[in-house]
C-alpha cells in the first residue's frame, strides 16, 4: 500500500510543471525547507543541567544556608542540578564520598583527617566551611537559671559517637572548665545519631546534648529545657563543611566553583535577612516541623553567630580542629593544611 501511494505521489510531482506553467527552478524556491524554518524558528533549548550527589550528615535547621541555597534555586542558576541525600552520620557521608556514591559530602572535617591519617591516596579535601559553631545544646529535666558545666558531675549525660564532632567538642568544653570526662560524670555513646532525643523523652539520662529540633521539640513537650549552648561556650570552631575526593576537584573544578558560588549566595541571604525571613525561605525542607518552631531555632542559631559570613576555610580553624582532636585522643599526628584544605573556590565565590 505504501509503495502505491509514493508511486502516485511521484507521478502527481512530474505532471505538475505541465498543468500549472511553472518550472521546477521556481516550485523548489517557493517550497525550499528554509523559508519554512524562517516563519517557524525553533525555541532556543534551555541549558543542560549537570547532575550532582551532595551526601549531608544530617538534615537539620542548623545548616540553613544551604537550604535557602537550594530553595531559591542558587544551584540551577549555577548549572547543577543537586540531588540531596542524608547519611545520618559523618562516618557514612564519608563512605558514600569515597565509593563515588557521592560526589560532594557535608559533614565535620575530622572525617577528612581520619581518612588522610589512615593513607588515602585519593583523600578528601575541604573546599568551603559553613558553620563556624557547634550547633547542639545542653538539655537538662528541669529549668537551670544559673547552670554551670560543674552541675554536670555525678550526673549521666546522653552524648555522641565517639571521635564525633558533637561528642568531641563537649568533652573539649568539659575540660575547659577543669572537668574530667571520665572520671567526673558518665557520658553514654551507645545511642544512634538522631535518637537521643527520644531516649531522654523516654527518662534515659540526667542531660542530653541535642541537635534541633531535638532541643527545641523536647522544650515544646514538656520533657527537657535548653541551659546551655554548645556553640556559645567552645567559642568559634571550624564544625562542618563541604569536601570531595581531589580526583573529583581536579577532574571537576568548574563544578566546585558553581557549587560554592551557590552556597556563598546562600550564606549572603541569612546575613542579609531576619530569623522570620530565614524560616520562611527553609520551611519546604522540613514539612514535619511547624514554621514558628523553624523560626525559633533559627533565631537561636542566627543570635549566637552560627554562620561565616564567606566559606573560606581559615588555616587557624583547621589548627584549632586539631586541638580539639588531640584533646579526646583521637589524632596520634597532625595533618597538613595545605593538603586537606583548599580556599580558591571559596575566595573566588566571597568576591
């Protein structure tokens, strides 16, 4: 049948010069493909996006700049498409970052240092720091006006994963304030990561050191009462940041760069902008959590200058992130800056 209609089709073109006049010369200009693609231009193609696996230790309020990042689409104005995945602890985002799971990981950068320390040839490198504080807080039974870190002695406390950064951190503090970790008080580090909060509501523990919206949520219920800030009391301290294999920084750099330009826009808006406006910008992420819950850890994160104002990782904080390694016993030889830390993304992105 098909071979039928072209035969006719073909004869209808060889007879038509004959019955209108006109030459094949002019049927090919008045009929020509171009002329057509001129009254009907095709619509400019939107720009490919490039696929990014971002692995996060956690999902907390606590990293707002990023979220505002990706609500306000900083990272497809970049040219990245990212795909966020949570590894619910330091320990897995690593893992997911060496395998090639992931392509960048967010988490405290004692991970790197462990990793380096342990001989990795192809190890992970920091390119852009978030937080400058801790993000968790002391929750105790009862309201404490005038807490003081001695009230802790004699008393059990649900902490973190050993050779964690929240874990490490309020020991460094424990000692700061001539307390014996040890020997002064007990400190449980057998519960997972997320499931503290839950263990105290349930009366494990005299004290719990909490994440929001852990801490905020425990208020809320009635269960427990913030006294002290972690973040507040070991002053500033590099907690977390974003890193890569250096193959995928080498192989990769314009990524990076539209990645941390992202983020940097990202960190320009909560500087730019009240608690209230924050929340309202992040509420997506967190569809279980109220916004005046959200705006309430956001201004307890916003009051004790929890951000960096640029993602530039300092030499001096690295130093002091060793400080506090060496101080719970976790790094037997300091590791070089220079090797770990990288800062052209991040001076390239504040400017």
């Amino acid at each position: 049948m098909k071979k039928r209609i072209l035969a006719l089709l073909c004869s209808a073109v060889l007879i038509l010069p004959l019955l209108t006049g006109c030459s094949q010369e002019k049927a090919a200009t008045t009929n020509t493909p171009e002329k057509n693609t001129a009254e009907q231009p095709e619509e400019p193609e939107e720009p490919e996006l490039t696929h990014v696996t971002l692995n996060e230790v956690a999902h907390s309020i606590f990293y707002a700049p990023m979220y505002v990042a990706i609500e306000e689409g900083y990272f497809e104005e970049q040219g990245i498409d990212l795909e966020l995945v949570c590894g619910f602890g330091a320990d897995k985002t690593m893992t997911a970052v060496i395998s090639g799971e992931a392509d960048i990981g967010f988490m405290g950068s004692e991970a790197s240092i462990y990793t380096y320390a342990e001989g990795a040839t192809d190890y992970v490198v920091n390119f852009a720091q978030l937080t400058q504080r801790a993000g968790n807080f002391l929750v105790a039974r009862e309201e404490m006006p005038d807490f003081t870190w001695d009230d802790l002695k004699g008393h059990l406390v649900l902490g973190g994963r050993k050779g964690g950064m929240p874990e490490m951190v309020f020991e460094y503090i424990l000692k700061e304030n001539g307390i014996d970790p040890e020997a002064d008080l007990e400190i449980n580090q057998n519960i997972d990561f997320g499931s503290t909060a839950a263990a105290f509501a349930e009366g494990q523990g005299d004290f719990t050191v909490e994440f929001e919206p852990g801490a905020t949520t425990l208020e809320s219920e009635g269960a427990g009462y913030v006294v002290a800030s972690l973040g507040e009391d070991s002053g500033y301290v590099p907690y977390t940041a974003f890193s890569a294999k250096k193959s995928y920084i080498d192989e990769n750099p314009n990524i990076i760069q539209g990645f941390t330009n992202a983020l940097q826009k990202g960190m320009d808006y909560v500087q730019d902008h009240t608690p209230e406006e924050i929340a309202a910008i992040i509420e997506p992420q967190f569809p279980e959590t109220d916004l005046e819950t959200i705006t309430t850890i956001v201004t307890r994160y916003y009051d004790q200058d929890t951000w960096k104002s640029n993602l530039i990782f300092e030499q001096s904080s690295f130093e002091l992130l060793q400080d506090i390694l060496e101080s719970a016993g976790e790094l037997e030889e300091r590791v070089p800056y220079d090797d770990l830390v990288t800062t052209q993304f991040a001076a390239i992105a504040a400017q």
